[in-house]
C-alpha cells in the first residue's frame, strides 16, 4: 500500500526558512499529481502548492514567490522549501498524492502531517 510520511516541521522565527519532506513508500512515477496542503488552527485545509508528473507546478496566492514545490523521482520524496516564513503560515502541513490511472486507477494518498509553527 502507498504511504506517505512527511518531515521537517518544527518552529521557526517569522523571515526563517524550512524545507519539508514527503517520502513515499514507491516510485513517484505512479503519481499523476502530489501536492501540499495545510490547515491552521479554525481554519479550513487549503491547497498550498502542486506539482504534476511532468513538472508542471502552481501555487497558493498567498505563498507565491515564497514557497517552491520539487520532486526527486530517483529518492522516492516531494518537497516544499519554505522561505521567508509569516506567522499565518502556521498549520499542519499535509502531503498529498494522486495516483495515475495506469498505476493507482487514481486514487488519493496522504500523509499524517508535520506541524509548522512560526513566530512573530
């Protein structure tokens, strides 16, 4: 079964960085689409950044310029570098997949979440 485990959530100082890590259990080919997504405290979960099979990626208006989504097919494990960090990026921060018609018959996968917290 696919799994999903992401890292490298922790608490940083608003203007700091993070980078976290999504591993998955198999190749990364079998995904169509992978993602982050999060949800603040009262908030609902929001799409925050995705990236296709093919590279293609798109972002959240209010991370644009701040935030780049990557995959490293040949380490099995998406990422999401997060700069220049504001208190109202914090969340729990979620991995998501969708898998390819071909491989998965495009089912979705997430992850449990890694906890961001950022300081004023």
């Amino acid at each position: 079964q696919v799994q999903l485990v992401e890292t490298g959530g922790g608490l940083v100082q608003a203007g700091g960085s993070l980078r976290l890590s999504c591993a998955a259990s198999g190749n990364l080919l079998r995904f169509n689409t992978m993602g982050w997504y999060r949800q603040a405290p009262g908030k609902q979960r929001e799409a925050v950044a995705v990236i296709t099979s093919d590279g293609s990626t798109n972002y959240a208006d209010s991370v644009k310029g701040r935030f780049t989504i990557s995959r490293d097919n040949a380490k099995n494990t998406m990422y999401l570098q997060m700069n220049s960090l504001k208190p109202e990026d914090t969340a729990v921060y979620y991995c998501n997949a969708r898998g390819a018609t071909l491989f998965l018959s495009g089912m979705v996968y997430w992850g449990k979440g890694t906890l961001v917290t950022v300081s004023s």
